[in-house]
C-alpha cells in the first residue's frame, strides 16, 4: 500500500492536495522525502492557484485557502530541518 493511500478518505478535508502533503509529513526516508515534497508542492501550488482565481470565496475556500499557506508553511520548515535547504 502506498504511503499517501494510508491516510483514511474520511479524514481528508482537501483530496486536492492533503494526501500529499501528509505523505511528507509521514515519509521517513531522506530520498523519498525529496520526491513527495516536489509531488506535494506542486498539488498545493495548483490548487492554491485554482482558489486564487475565484472571485468570491466561499467560507470552505477561505478555509482550505488558509489550510493551504499553513502547509507550505510547514512543508518550507522540513525542507530546512530535514532536506536542509537553505
């Protein structure tokens, strides 16, 4: 089983993009992480884009928008603690 499918339906909020986003979280292994990071910034980068280009938000997309920058956020601390970008 995939790492990404281990995460039960019933608690993705956001399929667009939560799955991946919570495979880095969980991905233990240094060269995994490399390729479920690129994996989860581009999902979360496209439908950050998609939500972007609604003119009136609705209060779900206000929420996943701000669900969205908390991601990046923390998906930007585990590329400097655990992938030491700089």
């Amino acid at each position: 089983m995939a790492l990404r499918d281990s995460v039960s339906s019933s608690s993705v909020r956001f399929p667009a993009w939560q799955r991946e986003y919570e495979a880095v979280l969980l991905e233990l292994d240094t060269n995994a992480c490399f390729k479920c990071m690129e994996i989860a910034e581009a999902a979360v980068m496209t439908r950050r884009s998609v939500l972007e280009d609604q003119p009136e938000p609705s209060v779900e997309a206000r929420t996943e928008r701000r669900a969205i920058e908390e991601a990046l956020a923390r998906l930007g601390e585990i590329k400097r603690n655990r992938l030491f970008f700089r």
